[in-house]
C-alpha cells in the first residue's frame, strides 16, 4: 500500500461525535474530486481541523504506473469513493508516499 495527499477544506457536524470533513484529492489533469467523510476516516481528530486546508494522506492502491503519474483506488483498504462514485484516479507520482 502506498499514501495519496489529499487537502481536507471544510469540516462540519463537529456537534456530532466524530464530525465531519470534505477532503479533495486533485488527480493528473488538475480536476478535483471531493470526498466526504468522517474525521478518523481521514486519520483526523476534532483539535486538528481548527486551520483549513490541512494536507494528509490517505491510504491508497496503485493499480498501474504510468511514469510520471500512477494510477490509484481509493477504495482499497478505506472504501473511499468521490462524491461522483468514482474510486479510480490518475495522480501525479510526487503526490504518492511510498511506505
């Protein structure tokens, strides 16, 4: 497994325990796609949310390499998908952290 950056941009619900965050992740062509989800979903607690945007890293699976950019599922190991469905994105390689 290797971590996608992704910049959390909005939280709310914060009255409800855990909360929640919209998370952006901008693939290969510069389109972002948001997900939306629940703050530990995101490796986030409550006191690290109070200055936006924050960078992370999510949990991902590269599919394919193809050179300068690799392509990703976000629903492996986290079920992660956009808003739009989608769990298959092209990103750029300096975006990926190998671990």
């Amino acid at each position: 497994m290797v971590e996608c950056k992704v910049s959390i941009i909005e939280v709310f619900d914060l009255d409800q325990f855990p909360g929640w965050c919209k998370v952006i992740l901008s693939d290969a062509n510069g389109v972002d796609h948001a997900f939306y989800d629940k703050l530990p979903v995101f490796g986030l607690e409550e006191v690290e949310v109070r200055k936006l945007p924050l960078e992370k890293y999510i949990t991902v699976e590269v599919v394919r390499d193809l050179g300068n950019s690799v392509e990703i599922d976000t629903s492996v190991p986290q079920r992660l998908e956009a808003e739009d469905g989608n769990s298959r994105f092209v990103v750029r390689k300096d975006l990926i952290k190998f671990f």
